[in-house]
C-alpha cells in the first residue's frame, strides 16, 4: 500500500485525486493538507471529495502529518510547493508535483532532487504527454519551413500565462529546431507588427469559463498546415496521471523525472 497525502485537498484537483485515489486498491489517501485560512481544515478528505470517509482530517501543517505519507502529490502554488519541496526533502518523502508557474524558481526542486525522489511536469495527462514526444518528432521532419505558433485556453481561475503545457510545448519544439525559446518566443501580438519573423515561436493565450485545458500546436507551411491538439474533458485525465507517477515514484530513492518517464517515453 503507498500511502498519499494531498495538497489542497479542497481545490477541485484535490477532491478529484482523493476521488480517484478512493478506487485503487493499492493507494490510501493518507495525509490532506490546505492553507490555514482555508474552511476545509479539520474536514474528512474523502466526504469532502463524495466518496467514504478516510478517517482523517485535513490539516494545515504538513510537518503535522510528514510521518503519515510516503508521496505527496502537489498541485498548488509556487510559493506553497517550494515550502512543501522543504519539508519533503529533509523528511526524506517522495513528491508529484504539477504545480506550474515556478519559472527558475524550480531550480530548488532540482536541488531537493538530490536527496528525495520528484516527479515534476506540467502536465501529468498521458495524452498531453504523448503530444509532446509528437511535437518532437514533428519540428525535427519540418523544420525551418514552418511558423509554429502554440495556442492555449483555461478556466477564468488560473492565475499563470501561458500554461506550463504551453511553455513545454514550445521548449521542446525550440530544441529540436536549435532554437533558445528565451530568445525566439513571441507572447501575444497587437498594433503594428510588421511580418512574421520565421524563426519566432508564438504564444496565445484564452482564460474564460470553465475549460479544463485545451493545447494546440500549429506548423504552418506553404500550402499546409498540421495541428497537434489536445483537449482534456476533465481534471481526471491529469489526477490519473499523477496517481500513476505515485505508484512509479516508490521505485526510485532520489532523482528529478517526469512523465516521459513515468510513461516509458523518454527518447
């Protein structure tokens, strides 16, 4: 049995991964932690999510509960994972994190990952995560000979631009291209832009309503064009995901991975 702890366990991703948790035998849902200020504290983890009671409380203080967890799986905010990554790194507990917007923050996770076994992406959907190894292999056959532009859209909530899938989206096709995406990513366009630079890499970026997550990678060439989409329906294609690289985590002491990883894809 892995045992789990969840953090924001009252945020939609936090009652769907305690959802889902529920249905697989072999994961328990063991420790649920939230912000201090949040309602939920002191609430059963699994009545909150719908399901049966998982006989704990959610707390607001992983050092609280770091005895009761072998993975804690994160999907909260920079500030409150690289908190989280601390704990975890000098209780020697194993972490998921599809937390997004940290930029070089992350480097302290890559530093963690010296000590503690991290899976960190973002976007932990199997689908998406196949995508990727496609853009790969896409931009690597087409080349310089297409304008690649990357659109994304997300619920009205989310609070980075553009998506951490979006970002990834365009680091893979920059490598493959021998491109610094740094240097030749475009973030939205207005006024007078004069024409397109060819080896620019374009960004942009929908938040309205409730869209769970949709990617799309166009490569626009003379006379064709290839788009590369994917759209998730709900967040338990990502809660599946990171339950997935839960289990595949307890296999490994120490390291930073990720999906591609987890899912046999790495190149």
């Amino acid at each position: 049995m892995t045992r789990i702890a969840i953090a924001g366990a009252g945020g939609r991703m936090g009652r769907t991964l305690i959802e889902m948790c529920a249905e697989i035998p072999d994961l328990e849902v063991c420790a649920a932690i939230e912000r201090h200020e949040s309602p939920f504290v002191g609430s059963d983890p699994g009545l909150l999510a719908g399901v049966d009671a998982c006989g704990i409380e959610i707390v607001a203080d992983l050092h609280a509960v770091v005895d009761e967890f072998d993975v804690l799986i994160d999907f909260t905010i920079p500030e409150s994972t690289l908190k989280n990554v601390a704990i975890c790194r000098a209780a020697g507990r194993r972490m998921v994190i599809g937390t997004t917007g940290l930029g070089e923050e992350a480097t302290q996770i890559e530093n963690a990952a010296s000590d503690i076994a991290v899976v960190f992406a973002p976007n932990m959907s199997v689908g998406v995560n196949l995508c990727f190894r496609i853009a790969e292999l896409a931009a690597q056959v087409l080349g310089d000979d297409f304008d690649v532009e990357i659109i994304e859209a997300h619920h009205r909530h989310k609070i980075d631009a553009p998506s951490g899938t979006a970002v990834r989206l365009g680091e893979i096709v920059a490598d493959a291209l021998g491109r610094d995406l740094k240097e030749c990513a475009v973030y939205g366009r207005q006024g007078r832009t004069g024409p397109r630079d060819t080896k620019t890499i374009g960004f942009e970026t929908i938040r309205a309503g409730e869209i769970v997550g949709d990617h799309t990678l166009l490569f626009a060439g003379a006379g064709e064009q290839i788009e590369i989409t994917h759209r998730a329906a709900n967040r338990a294609t990502f809660a599946g995901g990171a339950l997935r690289a839960a289990r595949w985590i307890m296999g490994h002491q120490s390291g930073k991975f990720d999906m591609q990883d987890v899912l046999g894809l790495r190149g």
